[in-house]
C-alpha cells in the first residue's frame, strides 16, 4: 500500500464501476484514476471530467454524463 493506506484506483467514467489499471491505459478518455482509502477526507463533492481532469460545473456533469465523473473529495 502506498502512503498513509491509500492506494491508486481506476474507475470508468461511464459506468463508475472500477476496472483495471490497463484498461484506464487504453481508455484515457473515459476512464479516471484516484486515491481512495486513509488519508482522503472525502467531505466535499466535485465534477470532473475524465478526459481531461478539469473541475467542471455540475451543469456540464449533467450534460456530459459519460465523460464526466462525480466524487468526493
């Protein structure tokens, strides 16, 4: 495990369900990867998209579902 219990997860952007790390490789556009575990206070909620990392408004969350994610952070 890496630093502090948290460790690098890859999530699909349509879905949210978590798949493997070489699938987030083929698929940079629709997959996310994050950390989860200890050291992560997950209090606030945030839109990402998944093609390029950038924060985006909720609006744009909800016109882009399949490319945007939704997580706490």
């Amino acid at each position: 495990m890496a630093r502090g219990g948290s460790r690098t997860v890859a999530r699909s952007a349509r879905t949210g369900r978590f798949v493997r790390s070489s699938t987030a490789v083929r698929s940079p556009r629709t997959t996310t990867t994050e950390r989860v575990g200890r050291g992560t206070s997950n209090t606030r909620i945030v839109n990402r998209s998944a093609s390029t990392g950038r924060f985006v408004t909720a609006a744009a969350a909800a016109r882009h579902p399949g490319t945007t994610i939704t997580q706490r952070v």
